[in-house]
C-alpha cells in the first residue's frame, strides 16, 4: 500500500515539476542561475539556465611539446635575426636565462614582457621536415567565447593546422588549416570565414590569409570564433539572443566551439621563396611569443562559478546536479533523466533541475528539503510525520475515517471528490515542491 502512494506521489511530482515553470516578472541575463521572484505563494526562487564568465584560459593550461627535445638551446645554436634573415649571430642557450625560450613563455604576461618567446631548434637537419606538435590541456570541457590568436616571433608557418579534441587528446579533428598555398599543401581550395554562411558555419577550411612569408610586421594568426557568432548574431554580435537559441537546438554548433584539448601543428617554417636557402638553414624555425585562447568552462548551463583548484578546474554545480561538468543528477535527485539547462528563457527553455527520486522519498519524507508533513503533522527523526488524529498516511495526507469508509456528511470530516485523486495530491505537493528551494537555504 505504500509503495504504491509513493509511485503515485512521484509520478504526480515528475509531472507537476516539468510542467510548472514560473514566469520571471523580468528576464535577466542568460548568466543568471536563479533569482527571487514573487508569486501567489509568496517569494519563490525562478531557476534558469547559467554559465561561468567568459576567461582567459591560457591561466589554467599544460603545455606538451612533441617532439619533447625541439625547444632550441640544449645544445646552444644561432639563429638569424628576424629583421635580417642573414645576420645569424643571436644565439639560443637553455642554461642561460637571458638566452633560454622554454615553452612558458609562449603564455607570460606580453606586457611585461614583450619580447619573450618559446623557440624551436632550427632547421638544421633539412631536409629532413622540421614539424612541432604544440598541444593544450585544460583536462576539462571548456567552452570557447573569443578568437584564438596565436603571435608568432618568428614569419608565420608556411604550414600549419590547427586541431581540437574532445575527448581529452584520444582523438582529434581539424579546426582550420593554413598555407602559403593551400592547393599544393592540403589539396584544399583556400577560403576565409567570409566565405561561410549560417548554413557552412561548420564547414573546415585552409587559409591563406594568415600565411605570408618571412616578414617582421606579419605575425599573427587568428581561428575566427567571434565572425563565426556573428552569423547568427549579427556584425556586432548584439543579437545574442540569437546565437543562444541556435546553441540551444544544435547540438554540433555547440561541440564545433567545445573543446578539452587544442593541438597546433607547426609543418613547414617560414621559407617566403621557393627554395630553402640551404647555406643559411639557422633562419629557419618557429618562435611564439604569444598564444590567446579566451572562453569558460563547460557546465552544461548547471553552474556559475568554475573553481581551479589543486591544478584542476571544476564546476560549482546548481540545479542539483553533479560531476566536473555538472553533466549528472546528484544521488537522490535522479527522479527523470539527466538534461543539461537551456539557453533560452522560460517557456521555451528550462534549467532542467534534477528533482529528487523515488527512493529519496521513502527514506526521509519529511526532511523539509522533499515534502512537508500535511494538516496539522510533525516531523518526527526526519523520517515520518506524526498525524493528528484526524489523518494518517506517509504525509498526514489521508483523512483516517476514509480508510474506514465512515467518511460522511455526519462524520464532519467531507471526503473528497469521487474519481479526482489528483486534487487531493496537488494541494499537498504544490507548497512543498514550491517551498524546496527557499527551505535549502538559496
């Protein structure tokens, strides 16, 4: 018998918290977990879909080199100068600080320090390819919100690709490619985000716009994430509204900017002729002095806050949801599936809170954080309420002359109503679910 007014309880409750959304007097920003709204029970919490502020990410990477011994230095070399190809007197020794350009230099403060840089071996051994695998790790699910701009010390590579996972390094698909010439290198016609559309916004192009040769005043290269918004945002990016309901219904538009790892692979220096200049290999190599990437981390709109702790970033899950991406229910709050928060508003969207389960319920029924005792009951232990005379069942819910069949016009207790169960639950539940987040102390 009560297991059975527990299904009936917690299919009343799924069905009345998927429904019952209440209606914000005013829509705030998308980044808003929850704010107080008033209702005809009084001040409610209104839960919505939010997301960390938009960071700079390169605070919280690793850095990997492949091969692990390219960094110049170890042994000392030369190298040309970047404004004069041919005067090769600077010279590159990791045992010397002032000389050293070890990897974390690509990500110091450029203000600082403006003229520091990470720095390959040069092309000595040609013709042998002189390739670098540069790869980026977060060890977490983040979210890209500007431009990646990489600022080469160096001219910028003939050959490059840039590449994202998202699994964490197992498996890696392009982002962009670039060249000189994109035909000859990657069998690919060159294209720039200009040419894209809403419709081939996905679409991985090579360019040639970022692939000069050997030139001092040419040293940045971009991957284009904000023209890519502007698609759907607009030139100033104003309609963000927007972009939002497309992240919303797509769920490849939200994984083309999603990454855990980039990788950026360096094939083929700065040549800016035809041929290698073979009696003056030491101006060939990669320098970066600077490497941008701006975004959050991915909560599945379940959080605002990202902590990084202990060399590792997490998310302060809401919505009682759980998991380093808030991508689970928490334990006793699995009463429907798992869903990550929508971006758009109320009624269209919803955060998706987790809402507690079936078993949560038969433990602690009246533990104020699930559901109240009812007419008149206490709490007793956190584990059931003791009823007035008048009523029993798990929440005092039951008048105690129905389960007698006395209940009359003469008992002074009305029964009610023949064949409407569902009235008698919904005035019990509806103040308790109401009052759950106001009880937890939000």
């Amino acid at each position: 018998m009560y297991l059975s007014r527990f299904l009936s309880i917690h299919a009343l409750w799924v069905t009345v918290s998927s429904v019952m959304q209440p209606y914000p007097l005013v829509w705030g920003h998308y980044d808003v977990c929850k704010t107080q709204i008033y209702t005809e029970e009084g001040k409610v919490w209104d839960y919505m879909a939010c997301q960390p502020e938009s960071t700079d990410m390169t605070k919280y990477l690793k850095v990997k080199l492949d091969p692990p011994d390219i960094t110049c230095g170890d042994p000392p070399e030369t190298f040309c100068a970047m404004g004069n190809p041919y005067m090769c007197n600077n010279e590159c020794d990791a045992s010397t600080p002032e000389l050293a350009h070890p990897p974390e230099l690509m990500f110091d403060f450029e203000g600082r320090h403006p003229s520091t840089f990470w720095q390959s071996a040069t092309w000595k051994e040609y013709p042998k390819p002189l390739q670098v695998n540069i790869t980026l790790s977060w060890s977490k699910t983040i979210e890209l919100t500007d431009n990646i701009v990489i600022t080469f010390e160096s001219g910028r590579p003939d050959q490059m690709i840039l590449e994202k996972s998202l699994d964490y390094g197992r498996t890696w698909q392009p982002y962009q490619y670039y060249a000189t010439d994109c035909l000859d290198a990657f069998h690919m016609d060159p294209k720039s985000v200009k040419d894209l559309s809403q419709h081939t916004v996905l679409e991985i192009i090579c360019t040639e716009e970022y692939s000069t040769g050997y030139t001092t005043n040419s040293k940045i290269i971009h991957f284009e994430i904000k023209d890519r918004f502007a698609f759907f945002a607009g030139p100033r990016l104003r309609n963000m509204a927007s972009l939002y309901g497309q992240l919303d219904t797509t769920k490849k538009l939200r994984d083309f900017f999603t990454v855990t790892d980039l990788r950026i692979r360096l094939l083929r220096p700065a040549v800016g002729e035809i041929f290698v200049d073979e009696l003056h290999l030491a101006r060939y190599f990669y320098a970066i002095s600077d490497i941008k990437v701006r975004g959050r981390c991915k909560c599945n709109l379940h959080a605002t806050v990202c902590v990084y702790d202990n060399s590792k970033l997490t998310c302060e899950c809401e919505h009682n949801t759980t998991g380093p991406d808030c991508g689970k229910c928490k334990k006793n709050y699995q009463g429907r599936p798992w869903s990550p928060g929508s971006y758009l508003p109320i009624p269209k969207g919803t955060a998706n809170t987790c809402i507690p389960s079936i078993s949560s319920i038969g433990t602690n029924v009246c533990d104020n954080e699930l559901l109240h005792c009812q007419n008149g009951g206490t709490c007793h232990n956190n584990v059931r309420c003791l009823c007035p005379a008048a009523y029993t069942g798990i929440l005092c819910e039951k008048l105690r002359c129905e389960e007698a069949g006395s209940c009359g016009s003469g008992s002074g207790q009305g029964a009610p109503p023949h064949g409407c169960p569902a009235l008698l639950l919904l005035p019990l539940l509806l103040p308790a679910l109401l009052g759950t987040a106001s009880t937890l102390g939000f």
